[in-house]
C-alpha cells in the first residue's frame, strides 16, 4: 500500500505505520528541517538492525519523532512525522 500525504501525523495513522516498520522495510519521503526531501529506507525490525545497535531500553518518546533504522546509512535516524509526504513498502527496492 503507498500513503501519500494523508496526514501522516495523525495518531491512528502512525501505529499503523510503526506496525508496518516493525515488520518490514519502508521508503519514507520527508522534508528535513532545512526544506531538502529526503528519501530514506527505514525499518524498526529487530533482525534488521545489528545486535549491537538494538536499542537496549525503552527512551522517553516525542510523539511529534520516529526514530528507525536507516538501512543504507547502517545508523539510527529520525523523521518528524508532520513533514512526511510519502510512505511505501520497500519490496521492490534493492537494499544492498
């Protein structure tokens, strides 16, 4: 399924997106803070994230933040998810 642009901080909507990233990997289209669009390859699965980068307790959360897993850079990263504009699965998507 591709979201796009339909209110990607809307509280129902991001549980179901964090459901999605915790079982698969997603391509995520944003706009960073200084206005550049960023697309980045991201997941919150466990088997996709290197044991030594697991995070190791639960962090105080800001709900406006998604911390995830960027596959290409191979570190954490995070979006504000008012500034998303597109969501899809990466199936298609060569990873490596």
């Amino acid at each position: 399924m591709i979201f796009e642009d339909v209110g990607f901080d809307d509280p129902s909507r991001k549980e179901e997106i964090k459901e999605d990233l915790r079982s698969k990997i997603l391509e995520v289209t944003f706009n960073k803070k200084d206005g550049e669009e960023r697309v980045m390859l991201c997941t919150l699965m466990t088997n996709a994230i290197p044991l030594e980068n697991r995070p190791k307790s639960d962090k105080p959360v800001n709900p406006e933040l998604q911390s995830v897993w960027d596959i290409k850079a191979e570190g954490w990263r995070s979006f504000i998810w008012k500034n998303v504009t597109a969501i899809k699965p990466a199936d298609d998507i060569e990873t490596v």
